[in-house]
C-alpha cells in the first residue's frame, strides 16, 4: 500500500518545491491540506468552460453550472452517507456550518436555563457559536472533562448531559490531542435525554469513513479546504425534519420563494440556507475531491495514516525534552501531534522547523481554554496526510534533534 500512496505525492505540485534550502516536508494538513492536480485542473475546467450562476438561468452554461453544482452535493450526500442530497448544505466552511446550526436552531430551541454541553477540546468555531448563545439566551454551558491521556471522559459525558441539555456540540477528532471521540456513543446519550448532537467534523471526514445515519447525528459539519479541496467551500449535513422547521440563515436571492411587499416565504431545503450567489467551482471542486479520496478509498486513508502515527510516534517519545500531548499510545492517537520541546518557545519551534524545511503549526489553534486546561499557553503541532510518508516524519525528528542540539535545550 505504500507504494500507492508514493504515486500520490506526484499529484501535488506544490510539494515540489525547496524552503529555505531544503526538500519541503508539509506538515500543516490540520489547518490546510493541498489540492492535487485533479482538483485544480478542475475549477480551472469550470471557470474556462461552464462558468455561469446557479439555478436562474435557462441557458446553456446555466445550465450546465446547476447540473455540476447539484452533482457535486450529490457526491457529498454519498460520502458521509446522508439520507438524500437535501441534507447537504453548502456553506463557506465547518465555522460557517456551525455558526448556521447556533444561529437557527439554537436560537429557536434554547431557552433561559436550558444546557448546552461542549468539551475543553474544542475548536473555537464549535465553542463560541455555542458560548454566545448561552450568553443570549441565558442558557447553562457545560464542559465535559477530560482523562489524563487527553481522551474525552464518557462517564463525565454521561453526568453533565441532563434532561435539560438541548444541544451536545462536540468535535468528532481533536485538532490538538490526536484523539478521535465516540461520537455515536454520544449522539445516544444525547438523544435519551431528547437532546440534538452536532458534530464538528473538520478533522474527521479527510481522514476517515464518515456515516451520519450509521451516528445518528443530528448536524455535521466540515471544510472542503481540509480534504484537498478549495478554499471557501464548506458542508453542513442535517437531517431533514429538523432543518425544514429551522428559520433561513441569511436572506437574498435563491433563498425565497414568493416575495411581497411587507412579507416574503422561503423555498424549500437545502437552498433556504442558501442565499445569494454560492461557490460553485468551490463546490464542483469539492466533488472533485471527493472522487480522489474515494479513488484511494477512505479505509485505505485511515490505515496508512495509522501506520505513520505508529511509525513517528515512538521516536518522538524517545526525544528527551519533547513532551506529547494527547495519548502515547499510537493506536488510539491520529495525525495531529502536538508537543514542546523544553526550554524553547513553540514559535521558535515553528521558526526552527521551517528553516529545516518543515512546516508545522503553533500557537492555540484556536483552542485557547483547551491550553488552560492543560495548563499551556501554546504547541507546536505535526499534522499528517496522504501525501506524506515516512521520510517526512523522519526528517521531522532529525530536524528537532538538530535544533536541540542547535539551542543547547
């Protein structure tokens, strides 16, 4: 198998390339991945051949546009097992997604005293939607704890989902601690006590087989950027009998379906929370993507990536000074690895890194209460995908062992 992922790399341009001096590793895939060829080749293909607004026009680019963007929802109904394409929505990304969820059902379904359950390792964009609505709403947010080993603790889960929580938002995998959460055991928690679950699924649905109905999830969102497609183009799955009662998110075009002077009504889902112009080669290249990843097949995607998380994992445990947070077991932790090196600052770490050629993240990621909680102010973080292999995660280590050697630490 590993062979196949080898021919992979040479669909990415990108990373042929050297940064200061050196061969370029791509270590940031939890903030962004890079687009194959494929992908590129074809939101160039639209904006040459088919460029045209969506569902207006009778002509025949118009036509062609609202077929291709049709078909590209069509693509993501099947690839997270939605019940039909209507519960696909299209957005700008997991942040707009959620936001969407907060902002609709959130805000017609909570009321004063109501919970809404969250936990310490979630992304900003699955806490602050949630954190101000509570705020508006004078509802109760709660935070499940976690084990020492950075694992989301289900009898905590258990205990602060009550009969009076509406709303369970939890991230499906960590962005910081490489953990991966039990989701439909969650969603069942949550619907004994008639509660929704929504699901952050940014770092999940690249890297492995997602099932709504298999989780019984009741909202589930994610990016295009983060699973080799474009940038701006987002996915929020619903199910139907809850999104057909939720009010529109925004209000224009596309959206309505009769307008009168003092009153309008609204067309049916998933375009109601559709206004305005959408990102139609966003979209036509997220199906794009989509045919890649399940070209290599979404279980072959997982097991390479475990094979990688087993490979580096023990090395870098083997680092003295260089502390891993989230489990030290590689078959419960995936490709986001954060850590610190002892006596150096996670930004020269980064800064060190690159002039080694590595790029990884550092700082919060966007998890601040997540780094009180562990009593940190920032990581660094190595984030795994397809294209890297093992000379990566080589280099990877070699390049912290310099820079120890390098900063005495």
């Amino acid at each position: 198998m590993d062979n196949k992922f080898e021919k992979i790399r040479a669909d990415f341009p990108i990373l042929n390339q050297r940064v200061n001096d050196e061969p370029l590793v791509y270590l940031d895939n939890a903030a962004t991945s890079q687009k194959p060829l494929q992908v590129i080749d074809e939101v160039v293909r639209y904006y040459k051949n088919d460029n045209a607004n969506v569902h207006r026009s009778i002509h025949t680019l118009g036509q062609r546009a609202t077929d291709e963007y049709e078909l590209a929802r069509q693509k993501v109904q099947k690839f997270i097992n939605a019940a039909e394409s209507r519960e696909i929505i299209f957005t700008k990304g997991a942040t707009d997604s959620l936001n969407l969820v907060a902002s609709t059902y959130g805000e017609t379904n909570v009321e004063a005293g109501d919970e809404i359950v969250v936990s310490y390792m979630e992304h900003h964009s699955n806490l602050i939607p949630w954190q101000q609505l509570a705020i508006r709403k004078h509802a109760v947010l709660k935070y499940i704890e976690l084990t020492d080993d950075g694992q989301l603790d289900m009898a905590d889960a258990e205990k602060k989902i009550t009969d009076k929580t509406k709303i369970v938002a939890i991230t499906h995998v960590s962005n910081v601690l490489g953990v991966t959460n039990d989701i439909k055991k969650l969603a069942i928690i949550a619907h004994s006590h008639n509660a929704v679950m929504s699901v952050d699924g940014a770092q999940a649905v690249p890297h492995m087989s997602v099932d709504v109905q298999d989780l019984d999830v009741d909202f589930y969102s994610f990016s295009g950027h983060k699973m080799l497609g474009p940038m701006g183009i987002g996915v929020l799955y619903g199910k139907s009998q809850l999104l057909k009662k939720m009010p529109p998110y925004q209000y224009g075009g596309e959206m309505i379906n009769f307008v009168e002077k003092f009153d309008s009504t609204w067309t049916d889902i998933p375009w109601k929370f559709e206004a305005g112009t959408q990102n139609v080669a966003g979209a036509i290249g997220l199906g794009k993507a989509i045919d890649y990843l399940n070209d290599i097949g979404m279980d072959n995607i997982a097991e390479y990536e475990q094979s990688l998380v087993s490979y580096v994992l023990p090395k870098l445990l083997e680092i003295d000074g260089l502390t891993i947070y989230g489990p030290h077991d590689a078959s419960i932790h995936n490709g986001v690895i954060s850590f610190n090196l002892n006596g150096l600052h996670p930004h020269d770490l980064a800064t060190a890194l690159d002039m080694e050629g590595v790029a990884v993240r550092a700082g919060h990621h966007c998890a601040q209460p997540l780094m009180s909680y562990l009593g940190l102010v920032a990581t660094a973080r190595a984030s795994f995908y397809i294209y890297n292999n093992r000379s990566d995660a080589d280099k990877l280590v070699s390049a912290i062992y310099a820079i120890k050697e390098f900063f005495k630490v």
